[in-house]
C-alpha cells in the first residue's frame, strides 16, 4: 500500500524547523521544545521530533506548569504524554510565579523563561519557541498602540543567544497559526486549548479576537503578513543602527567613577535618532535599565539644550553634563 501523501501543513513546519535548525552555527546536541500542548507548540514538537532525528540531534520537551490554573497540572501532564508519543525526552517544570509590578502575564512569562533557560543550560541545548506569524504580527500591533517604539515594533527575533549562551529559536514566525492547527489535525494530534487565549481581559486577546479581524474587514487582507513584514524590516534597520552604535561608542565613551561619561560634542555631532539610541545603549550596558523615551529626551536635552540644569534621576542612575562631559553614575 502506497504511503499517504504528506499534508502541505505538515510539510511547512517541518521546512521551517529544518532551515532554523541549519542555520545554527555550531549546530547543538540538543534541541528543547517549549511545550504548552497548545496547537503551536505541539506542531512545533512534531516536526523538531523528525527534523532533529535525521539530523541525529537529541530532542527534549520542556512543559512549564505555572499551577495558575484548575487543571494545569493534568495539562501538563497530557502534554508530556503527547511528546513522549513523539519521540521526545519529556520534563514537566512546576515554577512559582512571583507576583510583580507588572501583572500576571509577565511575571509567568519570565517564571516560564527562567525554566526554560535552566534546562537548555543543563543540557547545553538550543531552545525552540512555537511562536507563529499571528504572534508576531499581534506583537508588532500592541507596540504600536502602546507607541512603545522601533525597538518594539521588531517583534520577536528569529533567533536570540542571551547573557547566558542560550539560543532561542522561533522557526514558525514565518507560519500562520492556521498552519499548526491543520498540521496537529493532519497527525492526529490533539492540542490543548487554553483557556486563556480566550479570555478578553488580556490586550493580546482582544488584538487577536477583536481588532486583527476588523482591520483585516475594513483594511482588506494581509494585515498580519504586513505586521510581520514591518518587524523584520525594523529589525534590518536597528541591526545597521547597532553596527553604528557600536564602531561610535569605542571613540566616545570612556570609564568615570561610579559610571561611565560620553562626549557631550559627540553626541552632539550624530542624528538624534543615532544620538538616542547611544543613550538607551550606554545606560542598559552599564546599568541594566531601560529608559523610556521622556528619559532619553531628558538625557539629551543636556546636550542640545545645555543651560546649567542639574542632574537628572534615572532608573539606577543619574545623569549630569560634567565639563563636556555626560556623566552616569550609579544611585547611591
């Protein structure tokens, strides 16, 4: 009997999970599946379950259980289960997720992400995150109504090696989100679907259920296929913007005490879209903050607009005009 041709859904995933995989430089030994048991995720850990067999690369699933939920447990548990049926190594992660000022969401997000990382790090693996284009292209519309700016109109990055040496991948940001739903159909996987992603209290639901979809009425289609297209050419142009951050502040940075100092005459020589962004850069290396916009106008204000005024209180650190001299110093 002739084998079942292979659906065009399960052939896509698979396509992009076999180029995210080649690209990495040095290929790993390991790979691990973020695995929700959602429709994304569980694609995602299908097609990385053979990709990564013919490519003789170790597969792990990693399943974080927040406990924030009636049942999660059991989720998690299902969720195993299917990857181990796949062919997977499969780890379920209890984490205690932290309340802070940033609600719910964030705080699982990282509680998630430090799980994650922890396991990659144990195995010496590359991280595989189930993110689709609809994700990206929710991203990139939330920044925009937030007028958070360039850094977060990028969305998610392709790939990403953190502090720690982790690489995170997100091979489906190419993928609609229908995409996974007909590959799980097409393998006779059954996802979880939580309850959560329908819930209208979050912004990234309402985006989702509410506003993509009057957008794409009133707009015409291809609005999610155009977010995305925005991200990533934003990314193209803040890796240049970054190129040239970096080759300008070997010349113009230098060490003070407590702190680090820019030339106030060379900030004062670049763009403001280039001088800006050196502010952000030299304050988040040296501090570990990020300033908002209202802080970086502040903070070039001593440059282009320099009458005496004192320092300015940043998040962590202070900034004043010291001789020519912009000066950050740590808070006491």
């Amino acid at each position: 009997m002739p084998d079942r041709p292979l659906a065009p859904a399960v052939a896509e995933i698979r396509l992009a999970v076999r180029t995210a995989l080649a690209a990495l430089d040095p290929e790993p030994s390991a790979v691990v599946v973020a695995l929700s048991g959602g429709a994304d995720s569980l694609a995602l850990a299908a097609a990385t379950a053979f990709e990564a067999r013919r490519r003789g690369v170790r597969t792990l699933s990693v399943t974080v259980d927040h406990g924030l939920q009636d049942g999660s447990a059991d989720a998690a548990r299902r969720a195993a289960a299917a990857a181990t049926a796949l062919g997977l190594e499969a780890h379920v992660e209890r984490v205690t997720v932290a309340a802070d000022g940033d609600g719910p969401e964030a705080a699982a997000r990282t509680a998630r992400y430090a799980a994650l990382r922890a396991a990659a790090a144990r195995e010496g693996a590359a991280v595989l995150l189930g993110h689709t284009l609809d994700d990206q292209a929710e991203t990139v519309l939330l920044g925009l109504a937030r007028g958070s700016g360039a850094a977060s109109l990028q969305g998610m990055a392709p790939v990403r090696t953190d502090e720690d040496g982790v690489r995170w991948l997100r091979p489906l940001l190419g993928v609609r989100r229908e995409t996974t739903r007909a590959a799980c159909s097409a393998e006779g996987l059954s996802p979880w679907e939580d309850p959560q992603n329908a819930d209208p209290r979050f912004s990234r639901v309402r985006a989702r259920e509410r506003v993509l979809p009057v957008m794409e009425e009133e707009l015409g289609p291809g609005i999610a296929e155009a977010l995305a297209r925005t991200a990533e050419q934003l990314r193209e142009d803040a890796e240049a913007f970054d190129e040239m951050i970096h080759e300008t502040i070997e010349d113009i940075v230098e060490h003070a005490e407590a702190g680090i100092s820019v030339s106030a005459a060379a900030l004062a020589a670049n763009p403001a879209a280039l001088r800006n962004r050196i502010i952000r850069l030299v304050v988040d290396s040296e501090f570990g903050v990020a300033l908002t916009r209202r802080q970086t106008l502040e903070v070039a204000r001593l440059v282009t607009e320099w009458s005496g005024q004192g320092p300015i209180d940043l998040p962590a650190c202070t900034a004043a005009r010291v001789g020519g001299r912009i000066v950050f110093a740590a808070r006491a």
